[in-house]
C-alpha cells in the first residue's frame, strides 16, 4: 500500500511538472545581440499572449515564401497587443542580406538569430513552427502552413486585459490604472503614481508596479518608433504624434516629425508602393493562371526611372531614408528580373 501511494506521488509529481513545463515556454538566446530586426523581445513581453515561433533560413525557399504570410498574420492580430511572431533565423548570420530580403517584402516583426524554445526544438528540416497559446501551452508544431488557421481562435480565446497593464490587474490603486490610456496624457498619471509610491504602504507598491509596467511599455513605445524612423520612416509619422500625445515633455521625436513634415522623398515613396502593388499583383494573378509573368516595356521603363530617383533620394536629414528607398528598389529589382 505504501509503495504504490509512493507512486502515485511520484507521478503526480511529474505530471505537475510536466505542466508547469508546458505553461511555460523555455527561449534560450533571446538577447539585443541575436536581434537582426524588429523590436526588442523579452521572456516577461510574451506572458499572457499567443506566441508563433518559427525557424527559418534565408536560403530556404519554403522559408522565404512563408515570411508574406506571417507578416499577413502579424499585421492583422498583432495591433490589439495579444499576438506575437518571433523568427528565429537559424543559417549563416548576414544581416545585410537578411534584411534586404525582408524588406523585399516588408516584414516587420521581430527577426533574431539562433533563438530555441525547448517545447518545441527544430528537428533540423526548416521551415518549422510552433504555436503557443496565451497561458504558455504548446498547442502545435510543424510546418507553419499547418498552423495559420488556428491563430484567430487562439487569438480570439486571449484575454487582452488592460490595454498597457495586460494581465495586471491592480487592487488598491484601481482609479490610477483606469487612467493609462494609449494616445492620452501618461505624463499627468506617472506623476500620481509617483506620489502614490512615495506614500508607501501596500497601495505605494501597487502604485510602484504599475508604474515600472508604465515605464516599460512606453520604453517599448519609443523603441518601436526608432525602428520604424530607421527602417520604414514614411509610417512613422503617425506613431510620432501619438506618442508626443502620451509623452507632450519629450521632444526626441521633435526633430524627425518636422523633418517627416517637409520629406519631398515620402510623396515619392508613395506613389512608388502604389505602382510597384499594381504590377505585384498582375504577376500574382499570372502566376495563379500558371503564366509567366512579363513586364510590358512602358512599364519596365517606369520602373527603371523611379529606381534612379530611389537611389538619388537625399537622407541625409533621416537616415532611414535609404533603408526603405532600398527596400522599393529591391522590389521594383524583383519585377524588372522577372
């Protein structure tokens, strides 16, 4: 009698291992030095959302053709703050080359190099995903085609909380916390937590950790903003003016926005994204009809005279300029070779 109660023990020992293990995923290398792209990442970041890992490698085609989908996925679910894509690219590291390919055809969410989550190890063939729901649960992995159609509901199943405490939920200080709005005045709310902390007691604390949150999340806010101003500086405009709404005493963004303001490159960079989507999808729709895809010699000669103007385009007041100047030449490079 008492071996086996000593069994069952041992048992429910494992298997209460076994799921603390499964809500928490295990990331071994998610650091600043392994980020090729996107914004910074961290273990605490991912806590209470739906997580989509995959390993890829730019010399993999599959691997290439997934990346449309994944930012497809990003861009749609992503803005409400409960999903995240993480690629972890896992072949030879050259940013350079990575990056163009992924400006080639805009991802925009974070890329590192040789990231592993433990509860799911790359068997070696790429590409290969997998996706966690929003207590950590691994709720499948293989090829990331396979997963796609299960994002929405774990998405849907998230409980988003509060739009920048997430899954805090606050006791003592409850009126504070309903006052951190995105697009309001934070500046006004830190100041009475700040006072609040400075009281002490149980309610001095909460105040605190919800401030170091605040604190954090705009920290994330401003990073954000300066990896759009290097690498996609016509979109960011808009993040700008929000933040100068969250934050009116910081003027880091001041200069950029009014740099932004009178960029003649960014009219130009529009009507480019404009002329190079048409044609991207004539050739979608060829390719579809199993036809090769072919530019008429107006068209090619279109392109070929917004490329010099990319390429002449001055950065030297926004540096990011060049980036998403190269990132339109990348892609016109793409319809002129095919």
């Amino acid at each position: 009698m008492f071996q086996w109660m000593k069994c069952l023990i041992a048992t429910s020992c494992l298997l209460t291992a076994a799921m603390v293990q499964a809500e928490e995923p295990t990331y071994t290398g998610l650091t600043k030095a392994a980020k090729i792209r996107g914004q910074d990442i961290k273990v605490a970041d991912l806590k209470g959302k739906v997580v989509f890992f995959e390993y890829w490698g730019i010399n993999c085609p599959p691997c290439r053709a997934s990346m449309p989908h994944l930012e497809e996925l990003y861009e749609k679910y992503s803005p409400e703050g409960s999903f995240v894509i993480i690629g972890s690219h896992c072949q030879g590291r050259d940013d350079a080359a990575i990056n163009k390919f992924l400006d080639s055809v805009k991802v925009t969410f974070p890329i590192y190099q040789n990231v592993d989550v433990a509860e799911a190890p790359c068997p070696g063939g790429i590409p290969f995903a997998a996706l966690f729901d929003h207590t950590g649960k691994l709720i499948k992995s293989g090829y990331p085609s396979e997963l796609y159609a299960l994002v929405p509901g774990l998405v849907k199943a998230c409980p988003i909380g509060h739009p920048i405490l997430r899954t805090f939920k606050p006791k003592l200080v409850k009126d504070l916390a309903a006052k951190l709005k995105p697009g309001t005045n934070l500046e006004l709310v830190i100041k009475e937590l700040e006072a609040k902390k400075a009281l002490g007691g149980d309610a001095g604390t909460e105040a605190g950790e919800i401030l170091a949150i605040t604190q954090a999340w705009l920290e994330d806010r401003k990073q954000s903003i300066k990896d759009l101003v290097a690498s996609q500086p016509s979109a960011a405009s808009a993040s700008i003016q929000t933040y100068k709404k969250e934050c009116p005493s910081d003027y880091q963004f001041d200069a950029t926005l009014e740099a932004l303001k009178t960029c003649p490159a960014l009219s130009l960079f529009k009507s480019t994204e404009k002329t190079i989507e048409v044609q991207e999808k004539i050739f979608n729709r060829d390719k579809a009809r199993n036809k090769k895809p072919k530019l008429s010699q107006e068209t090619a000669d279109t392109l070929s005279k917004i490329k010099v103007k990319l390429l002449a385009v001055d950065s030297s007041a926004l540096p990011g300029l060049k980036a998403e100047a190269a990132a339109l030449v990348s892609r016109i490079d793409k319809l002129l070779d095919a």
